[in-house]
C-alpha cells in the first residue's frame, strides 16, 4: 500500500511559488527572516538565503560573513558552529563570483 507524499511545508511552496514568478522576495520576507532567525533544519538555507540575497546587492563579503554570524548567534536556536558558517558564506561567495564572471 503506498501512501500519497507530504504535503510540502508553506514556506518551501511559497519560495518555490516565487521562483516560478520568477520575482524576488517581498523586503518583508527579508526582515521577517532576520527578526525570526531560525531553527534546526532550517539554519543552513536561512543562512544561505540570506547571505546570497546580500551578496547578490553586492555588500562586502566580510561584512556578509560578520553580518550571517551575528545573526547566527543572535537568532539561531542553537547556533551553528563558526566553521559551518564561513562554510556557508564562502559557497555562497564562490557561486556569486561565477555568476558575475570573475572568475
């Protein structure tokens, strides 16, 4: 007996809403975001989401890196650890460099 998938959670139906627009999050979802921080399972993508957001508006990305690891400490129930966050940051770093041809 197979059983129908699960219902996909609001937030991952909206962004993919979005990305099928082909728009950009509202400033609200933005400042949502940073107000609520995050929790386990979810650090990885808000850090991502976030830091590429940044870095796509072409802030320095060592005030991105200080920037995500306030948030993270600030926000993040628990906090990641530094390394995942650098991780993180400079993934993101690496794929905006691609994008804009600098490498």
């Amino acid at each position: 007996m197979t059983r129908p998938p699960a219902e996909a959670p609001a937030w991952l139906a909206e962004r993919l809403a979005e990305e099928r627009r082909g728009g950009a999050a509202p400033p609200e979802r933005w400042r949502a975001l940073f107000a609520e921080g995050a929790v386990e399972g979810q650090r990885n993508d808000a850090i991502t989401r976030l830091a590429g957001h940044l870095l796509a508006r072409r802030l320095d990305p060592l005030l991105v890196l200080d920037i995500m690891q306030v948030w993270n400490l600030a926000r993040f129930q628990p906090p990641l650890g530094e390394g995942e966050v650098v991780r993180a940051v400079n993934s993101i770093c690496g794929s905006e460099v691609k994008k804009r041809g600098l490498r």
